[in-house]
C-alpha cells in the first residue's frame, strides 16, 4: 500500500481505535490509584498500577507504534486484539471467556 491507501487503511483504524481503548484503560487505573484516600493507601495498591503499566507498556505501546507507522499492521491487529479483551475481561469480569 502506499501513500492515502495506507493512511486510511480500516485495519490501521482499527489498531488505533484498540490502542486508544489500551491508553483509556491505563489512565483510568491511575485516576482510580489517584482518587485513594491516604487514610486507604499501604503500598499494595501500587500492585494495580504496576501491572496496568506493564499491559501499556507490552501491549499498548507496540500496537500504538505499528499503527502510527503504518507497518505490521497484521502483528499490530492481533496486538489490538489482545489489547481490547485483556482490558474488557478486567472492566467487566462476567464476560464468559
């Protein structure tokens, strides 16, 4: 693909529409550490943000790069992929997979 065919391939769309759901979810979980009170806090709810960091940072990151760059837009859906249902099984535990 070259030049506006690539730029607005729907597969490229959908990798950055499943990195910005990624992004949502990781600043979501820092408001939330945020919003503790101090009377709340002992250090293990740093667990939390410590994991969704390292979701953003092994799955978001990589699948945000490929999207913006238009490359291994393959690898950068099944990422997305990956992305979308790690984020929507933590929000919404009840979902039967």
């Amino acid at each position: 693909m070259s030049g506006t065919t690539a730029k607005y391939s729907p597969l490229r769309i959908a990798v950055l529409v499943a990195a910005g759901l990624g992004t949502l979810f990781w600043l979501g979980s820092i408001v939330q550490w945020w919003n503790i009170s101090n009377a709340r806090r002992d250090g293990f709810e740093l667990m939390g943000v410590a994991l969704s960091t390292a979701f953003f940072v092994v799955l978001v990151l990589p699948t945000l790069v490929l999207g913006v760059l238009g490359r291994w837009l393959k690898l950068a859906a099944l990422l997305g992929a990956a992305v979308v249902i790690l984020a929507s099984d933590t929000v919404f535990p009840c979902l039967p997979w």
